[in-house]
C-alpha cells in the first residue's frame, strides 16, 4: 500500500510523517505533493491507495484534486486536512467521497486514527476486488468450457436453439434474423499431426490454441464462432451465421495464421449453405463427411467442400481391396517376411494409381491390415498411422515404409514384456494427469503393484527414476504454454501440477538454468 501527502506547507507534510506508524501499517511508499497538479502525476505513477490533502493550494487546490481523483482512482481513500471551518471546504469532502475531514492545526490522536480507518477500509475493499476479480477470472475460463459444450449439443441435436438463442445473439453477435448457416471442422487426430507435435501431443492445449485462432478470424467480424467439439469427427467447429458465401475466404485466412505461427496448415472440411437453425446438424454432418471424404492424394488446397456425390470413391475402395487382404493373410501364414514386404509394395502401388483416396477408404484399409497381423501376432500391439510429408500431405512412399518396418518388428517377434508395457502404461497415466497431485503410493495404488517395484522396474525399463520422468513432463507443458500462451505464471504452475508458484519456478530454473519469466522473454 501506497500513500500519498499534498500539502504546500512543509511542517504539516512533516508532521504526517511523523505520527503515523506506517511500518505498523506496512506502507511500502511515501510520496509528496506540493499541489494538486503534483498529485495527479504521482497518482498516475504510483497510485497511492490513500491520499492526505490540504483544501488550499497553489495552482489546483484540494476541490479540484478531489473531483479528479474521485473520476480517475474511484477506489483511492481520501483524508482532507483544512485550517478552515468553511462549509465550502467540507463539502467537497463529503460529495468527492473523502473518509475523514481533519483540522489543522492537526491532533495527532485524531490522524493517526482518520489514517487506521482509511487503511482498513482500502484492505477490505481491495480484498473485495481480489475476490471479484477471481470469480472473473473462473467465469471467463469456464465460459469458453460452457459454450463448447452447448453448441456442441447444438449441432448434435441435443440442444434447444430457441433457449440458446436469446444468448448466441448477445454474448457472440449472432443475427437475430440469421437464416442460413455453414459448419466448418477439423480434427487434429486425422490431421498431419505437426500442430499436435508443438504441442507435445496435448490435444486439449492444441484445441484451445487453435479455437482461440479461428475466433481471431471469424468471431471478430461476427460471422460466426469457433468452439472445441464435444462430438466424435472433430476437434474444432465454426459455425457461421453471417457473410455465409465468405466462409471458404475466412478458412483460408484461418489457415494462413496458423502457417504464420506455426508453420504448418490444417485440413478443414465444410459444409455446403444450410437452413439456420433447422439444418445445424445437416451442416455439421456435411463438414464432417468433407474432411473424411478428403482426397488425400489431391496436392492443391486445404478447404474440403462438402460433395453429396463423389465420383469413384465407392469403387476405387473396393478395386484396391480386392485380393490384398486375402493375399497377406497368406503371406503370414507363409511367415516369409520378404513376401510380406512384396504385398506391401504392391498394395502401396495400387494405391498411388487411384484418382481418389479418401480418408475413410485408407482407414478401412488399414484395418484390415491390422486384422491379418494381428491374427500372426495376437500379443503385439499394431497401430498404423497415417504418414504425411514435409507440407503435410499424405505421403505413400512412407506408409509403406511405416508397414515394411512394422513388419520386420512382428517378425523378429517385437512384442513388448509385461514390465514394459506396465511401465508404458504409467507413461500414458502420467500424460494425462501430469496436473494432478501425483506421488509414488498413489501410481502404485492405481497399477495395484508395490511403491518399491514401481520405482525399480520404472528405472531398469526407461533408464530414469519416475519422479524425474514426471518433472521433465511437466516442465515440457511448462514451456508449451509460456511459448504459445500469455497466461500468468501463477496459471501455468497451477496447470502443470505445481500449487506454490515460487517452488514450481525454482525446479523449472533447476531443469533450465532458467526462470520461467527469462525463459518466456527468451
């Protein structure tokens, strides 16, 4: 707390200084002021919590002082220190707020209490404000939550429009005559995964940072909103209600920002002009049939328009199909790896000769695959991922090579011990609570397995003790959110399981040779 004396008279700024126990108080500064013109600038600096101010002065007197103070520093608690009993003085005081009207020459009984009083009534407003401005601040992280999942169900059909309605218009500017309507999706699962890998595979984060994105674009000019999906087929969602035909022009401004900071751009698909609110869920339906409908061998554009009919999609599915699965089944069963590999091949040329490849068919595709190898390998765990180049396009060369060495894994009989796959399975749990308060007995209690052989078969798997496995995490989300986010540091300790800001900057200093803040600032 702050105090600030105006007084042209020397003696008396003196005198105030000298009867108050400030230390008492724990006043961290005091400052003087000659006028009321000196006061507005040391105001506008420091902002004193409380002021004590003669009623005459040179140049801008105590009136004046307090009208200003009264527009600008509403919360500033005044104390007026007058040698006139003048009700033209006093009533300023009274009109302007002021907490106590002293006399000079001044009782030192009477300051220190009119100083004691402001003092404790500026702490307990200021401890009003604190609580104010923190359920401002849960108010505004649980409104995005709150939205995100209403305008989920919206588009789900779970939802009423008609009771939404009244505030779509007033919190996120929807048309009250809004008669049209386009959905937009992306889902970062079936994307490149390069945004995901920024973020160290956190697709809670990456959501956030990217519906904070699209809003930059769509929620400014108000022709619709941005929301994470609480459905299946998507991360993101943009509804938009207005400048509808612009749709695909703001997708593409969307898609330019996320190159600008990230250097990658994302697959999004979009519906066609839909009834507003009846076709909400046709609109989302569409979206998400454009981005999985996507032809992944098409170089050119990001933007997937919704098609009600796609030409040779249908066949070119079944003519790859035809006989692959069969014929790598029986390369299996033959347990000649070099055969395999030759199927691969083969099923990776046909492939690369389709006009079209969608999403969906390479999908169905792979699970096929998983299905033939997993009746060879029963205990191994196969996953095939789609595989993108360097511009984020679907790449068959290194499908194939992702196959081919799968492949050589199952046959050199790569299936992980149990130990490793417990030890996998607290690197999982561990990703996902990493904010939680996480200690050794309770990663034992949830794998039911002794403190003592979780510390041990942790180390002899992954080569490093558990709780340092754990701080790197957290460091490592840490740093995501101090590069990507503008969050308070108090904030990001607490996302990254760290109560006592203080100590989580000592260990992220520990692991960095950094404090947060000079990290952030680097």
């Amino acid at each position: 707390m702050k105090v600030l004396i105006v007084d042209d008279e020397k003696h008396v700024r003196e005198a105030i200084r000298y009867f108050v126990p400030w230390e008492k108080h724990q006043i961290a500064g005091i400052f003087e002021a000659t006028n009321g013109q000196e006061a507005m600038l040391i105001m506008q600096e420091e902002q004193p919590a409380v002021v004590f101010t003669d009623m005459r002065m040179p140049l801008m007197d105590g009136a004046e002082l307090l009208e200003w103070l009264h527009g600008n520093y509403p919360g500033t608690k005044t104390i007026v220190i007058s040698g006139y009993q003048d009700f033209n003085y006093v009533k300023p005081a009274i009109v302007y707020g002021g907490t106590d009207y002293l006399l000079k020459p001044l009782n030192s009984r009477q300051l220190i209490a009119a100083a004691e009083h402001a003092f404790k009534l500026w702490r307990e407003e200021e401890a009003e404000r604190q609580q104010t401005c923190s359920r401002n601040i849960q108010l505004n992280v649980l409104r995005p939550l709150y939205w995100d999942k209403m305008l989920s169900d919206l588009v789900a059909g779970h939802a009423s429009f008609k009771e939404l309605k009244p505030a779509l218009h007033e919190e996120l500017g929807m048309p009250e005559q809004a008669a049209v309507c386009r959905a937009a999706v992306i889902s970062l699962q079936h994307s490149d995964g390069r945004l995901l890998q920024r973020f160290h595979g956190d697709v809670g984060l990456t959501s956030f940072v990217l519906a904070n994105v699209c809003n930059e674009v769509i929620a400014a000019e108000q022709s619709g909103y941005a929301f994470r999906s609480w459905q299946a087929g998507a991360d993101i969602v943009m509804l938009f209600w207005a400048d509808v035909p612009e749709a695909e022009a703001q997708l593409q401004r969307i898609n330019e920002s996320v190159r600008a900071v990230y250097g990658v751009q994302m697959d999004i698909g979009l519906s066609g002009v839909c009834s507003f609110p009846e076709g909400l869920q046709s609109a989302f339906r569409q979206a998400r049939e454009g981005l999985s409908e996507r032809n992944l061998l098409q170089r050119e554009g990001r933007i997937h328009l919704y098609r009600e009919q796609r030409e040779g999609s249908g066949s070119a599915k079944d003519y790859v199909l035809e006989g692959l699965p069969e014929k790598l089944g029986l390369a299996v069963l033959s347990g000649d790896p070099e055969r395999m590999q030759q199927v691969i091949g083969e099923w990776g040329e046909r492939l690369g000769g389709l006009p079209v490849l969608t999403e969906s068919s390479l999908m169905h595709q792979q699970e096929q695959i998983c299905a033939v190898l997993q009746r060879w390998c029963p205990e191994a765990e196969i996953v095939i991922e789609s595989c993108y180049d360097a511009e984020g396009l679907f790449s068959i060369r290194s499908w194939q090579n992702q196959l081919k060495a799968l492949l050589q894994r199952l046959s050199r009989g790569g299936s992980s011990t149990p130990d490793s796959r417990l030890v996998q399975e607290i690197r999982e749990y561990l990703e996902v609570n990493y904010a939680s308060d996480m200690t050794l007995q309770h990663i034992a209690e949830r794998f039911f397995i002794s403190r003592e052989n979780v510390s041990r078969k942790f180390k002899q798997i992954s080569g490093g003790n558990l709780s340092d496995y754990l701080t790197a995490l957290r460091i490592g989300k840490a740093k995501t959110l101090l590069r990507n986010t503008s969050l308070r540091l108090s904030q990001i300790s607490g996302l990254v399981g760290y109560e006592d800001e203080k100590y989580f900057s000592r260990v992220f200093k520990k692991a960095t040779g950094l404090t947060p803040r000079e990290y952030r600032k680097q």
